[in-house]
C-alpha cells in the first residue's frame, strides 16, 4: 500500500490534529436530479446540497469540503505569493 512504500523510502509519516478534505465538482443540475428527482429545478427548493464522508477503521474520517451548491468556485488570496481556492 501507499504508506508501506514511503514507509519503505525513509519518510517519516504522523497524523496531523487537523482535517484534510477533498473537493469533487459536480454539475448542479445533476446533483439537484439525484436529490429531487422529478421536483429537480422547482425554485421553491433552490439548489440541493449534499457531502461525501468515509469513517475509516483507523476512527479517522475522510469528508468533501466547501460544498456551495449552486456557487461559484473562485480564487483569492490570503497573503503574499500564495493563493485559495
């Protein structure tokens, strides 16, 4: 597995106390089909959300982050050379 082979390189691995997420992009016309099924696109219910979560035997938890359904990804910046999404 992945670990193994850094283990196997030297690398030095620890668990960090804060959370890493991971972002999935879906068209918000689907993601609103799967939730609403026929009633998909009825202004009365805007845009359906919903998050990906895995709970690992370890007791981590792996998640998706930054769920903004019908949003706009953007880029900002919070300090010099660096830059967000």
């Amino acid at each position: 597995d992945t670990f193994k082979m850094i283990h196997d390189k030297g690398i030095y691995v620890e668990a960090k106390p804060f959370s890493v997420g991971f972002r999935i992009e879906h068209k918000q016309s689907m993601i609103d089909e799967c939730r609403f099924g026929p009633n998909a696109g009825n202004p009365i219910l805007g845009s359906a959300d919903y998050k990906l979560v895995h709970h690992c035997n370890n007791g981590r938890t792996v998640y998706s982050f930054c769920m903004c359904p019908g949003g706009t990804v953007v880029a900002a910046t919070s300090e010099e050379g660096r830059v967000v999404t």
